[in-house]
C-alpha cells in the first residue's frame, strides 16, 4: 500500500498482494499522546469516515491529522470479535473488517453461537489445512469450499487469512494445542519461516496464465505475471497434498468438491449438494474491503466467468476466451514448465 500527497488530498493506490504490503494504522497527530496506544489510533468506523471504502477513493484529512504507517508485526495475540478481543490497530467495527489484510479470527457472535449446539468434539488432534493457490487461480473458492465442509459436518474450524505463513502465528491461533479446534489458513506467498510438514493438508489450485492475466488486468492488480507467480506456486507445488484447477471448478463444482471432501475425510460427514448450495449462495460485497468472513472482494468474479456458470446450469452459451494467441504463446514461452505440467500447451 502507497499513500500520495497532492493538493491535500491522500488516495489509495493497490498493488499486487503477492507484494509485501505492510499493515496500515491512522495515528493522529497534532494532540497530547495518551499512555495508552490504544486510544491513539483511529476506531475502524472513524477511518471508515475519514476515507469510505477505502478503494479508489480521495479524502480530505481534517485539521490535525496525518498518515502514519506502522510495520506489520505478528503481535502477541490475534483479534476474536466475537469474544470481543481485539488487538492494537484492529479495524473491526460494526460487524465489518476493515482492514483487506486482517489476519484475526472473524467469527461471529451469531455463528459462535452456532458451534456451542453442536454435539463436543472427539478427543482426536485438531487438523491444519493450507488453501495456498496463488491469487486469481480459485484459491477464494478452495478456501470457503474447505470452511463450508467443517460447518457442515459440525466441526469447529477457525478460518484465517495470513500474508505469510509462520511458526508463531500458528502457535496463537491453537495450532497443536490440546482442546484447539482446527486450523485453515488461506495464504498465497510462500514462506520459509515455519514447518511444512506440520500442516495435515497443503492444497493448491492453479489457473491457465491467460485467465489470470485477464483476471489481474480487470481488478487493476497488475498488468502481466511476475516470475514470483510462479516460483512461489512451484515451491507450493513441490509440497502440496491436492492440487486443484480453476476450469474444473468452474465446468464441474460438485466433482471437485467431492475430492475435497474425501481428501479432508469427510465425504461421509457431510451433504455435497448443501455445501454446493452454500457456495453459490456466497455473495462479495458491493464496495469496500473484503467480506472478512469468506474473503470475497468487491468485484472478486468477472462476467465471463460469471457467463460460464450461468452456462453450466444451461441458461447461456459460454463465450470464447478472450485471450489471443500471441498472447498465450507469450505466456508459454516465459513459462513453459507451467503449462506442460498442468496440460495447458
């Protein structure tokens, strides 16, 4: 994240998240510091004023204050609003996360509510699943997909986005810990700071270059595939339990979401055509930061794949790739282990 002066006015520019993108807090300055930092940082629904969704947008800060960028740290605990804990910096407010990088626990009051009626949980260990598709591959899909499965089969899972995978940030959220429930993390960055053969199940998915390129140039992310795409999903290949492609879930969801659940072993747990039914329903938000709870952001699915489900179900006829030639043969060139692996040549 960058911010720019001009005129006054400061505006938010994205970058790619596969770049390190520091975690923002609003410090104010121009009054008398508390003792407490806590109360030296904007409250989410005072940012929200300040700067609307967020996205795009330009504001005008009032008189005495400025923009201060705070790295991100792991800190020492991570935010659960329904126990109503929340960590320095924390932009939840209202129900909404404001923050596109949060890295707490967003579950409910309601859905906490929903965990206490089910029956209590074997005394069997918890389990720690990686959805790590790199972004515009599906990996949005993988990740609910995996969290829709557990709510189904009333397993208490705590869902979780990370920038980075590490040691320490697993050890806060219970991973290993005796009464913890289970772990899903959604990352995409690779990450050399902790054990992958701690995780129960590394799952991937993967995408033809093309869709992702178009996919990258339609949200504004970025205008062609850095060579970090691929060398951090071969790293996450070489170490991944299921691997799973974007076309197929697009062309046969229920078939893929079969594998899942029998690769997460509970295809007997579970109602296929009740999660499916879930995952249609899902809906990103019209504006603003992403929906903290299934990560969808604004705008998340383009109408040409929008157009290929709606020709799943038979209402109309799929369009044809907008890709040209010349530029999948680009894309081949430069990655040609990429689409031999996957079949895309």
């Amino acid at each position: 994240m960058q911010l720019c002066q001009s005129s006054g006015l400061f505006s938010r520019k994205l970058r790619p998240s596969h770049l390190s993108r520091p975690q923002i807090v609003v410090r104010l300055v121009g009054r008398p510091l508390s003792q407490n930092p806590a109360q030296n940082l904007l409250a989410g629904g005072q940012v929200r004023q300040l700067f609307g969704d967020m996205v795009g947008r330009l504001s005008v800060l009032p008189p005495g204050y400025s923009l201060h960028m705070a790295p991100d740290t792991e800190g020492v605990s991570v935010c659960k609003p329904a126990e109503e804990r929340h960590i320095v910096g924390c932009s939840w407010d209202g129900g909404r996360c404001y923050n596109g990088e949060c890295e707490g626990l967003h579950l409910t009051q309601e859905q906490q509510a929903i965990r206490s009626s089910w029956a209590p949980s074997s005394d069997a260990p918890s389990t720690l699943i990686i959805a790590a598709g790199p972004e515009r591959s599906g990996s949005t899909w993988l990740f609910n997909a995996v969290r829709l499965l557990y709510e189904d089969a009333q397993q208490p899972l705590d869902s979780y986005w990370m920038t980075h995978v590490t040691t320490k940030k697993l050890h806060q959220r219970g991973h290993r810990q005796p009464g913890s429930h289970h772990i899903l993390v959604k990352t995409h960055g690779w990450s050399n700071n902790w054990d992958t053969s701690s995780a129960d199940h590394i799952l991937l998915t993967h995408r033809h270059l093309s869709g992702v390129l178009r996919s990258y140039q339609r949200v504004g992310w970025a205008f062609d595939i850095p060579e970090s795409y691929i060398q951090e999903h071969q790293q996450w290949k070489a170490v991944a339990h299921a691997d799973f492609a974007f076309e197929e879930i697009i062309q046969q969801p229920l078939v893929e979401l079969q594998k899942l659940a029998q690769q997460l072993s509970l295809l007997e747990q579970v109602d296929l055509g009740r999660v499916q039914s879930k995952l249609d329903g899902l809906q990103a938000p019209a504006s603003g930061p992403p929906d903290p709870v299934s990560k969808l952001w604004p705008q998340h699915m383009s109408p040409e794949v929008s157009q290929q489900l709606a020709a799943r179900s038979g209402l109309v006829p799929a369009p044809a790739g907008a890709a040209s030639s010349q530029q999948a043969g680009r894309l081949q060139h430069r990655f040609p282990t990429f689409f031999e692996q996957y079949g895309y040549s």
